[in-house]
C-alpha cells in the first residue's frame, strides 16, 4: 500500500468526509474516493459505510486503521 493512499484513508476516517479530507489535503475529492475505491477493491471489503453526512468506518475500516493508528 503507497503511503499517499493510507494518509488518503486516514484523512476521510478522521474527517468522516471525502469531501472534508480532500480538501485538507489539498486534492481533489474525486481522486480521494478513487483511491478509497481501489484500496476497497484490493482488500475485497468495504472500509467504508457511505451515509448521508459522509462516510462510517466499516469494521474492515476499522481493522486498517488500528495499526496505522501509531503513523498519524
């Protein structure tokens, strides 16, 4: 997994929001919620319930994210 990818990842489950981490990331949410899509893809799991307001970790979600906890 590419570094830019997991802080992709990190930003939209902090944020709760594509829209939200693109924005601080400086990128284009477009390209953030392609890269969550290809990282759902490579896994073979949703990380993330898309609702309404934004976005819920999943419990894949939550799985990658715990090891990556000690990188933020």
């Amino acid at each position: 997994m590419h570094a830019a990818v997991l802080r992709y990842f990190l930003q939209v489950a902090r944020e709760g929001s594509i829209r939200r981490a693109a924005e601080r990331l400086n990128v284009a949410s477009s390209a953030v919620n392609r890269q969550i899509l290809k990282l759902e893809e490579d896994i073979g799991a949703p990380l993330f319930e898309r609702v309404r307001n934004g976005v819920r970790l999943t419990d894949a979600g939550h799985a990658l994210r715990r090891p990556s906890a000690c990188l933020t």
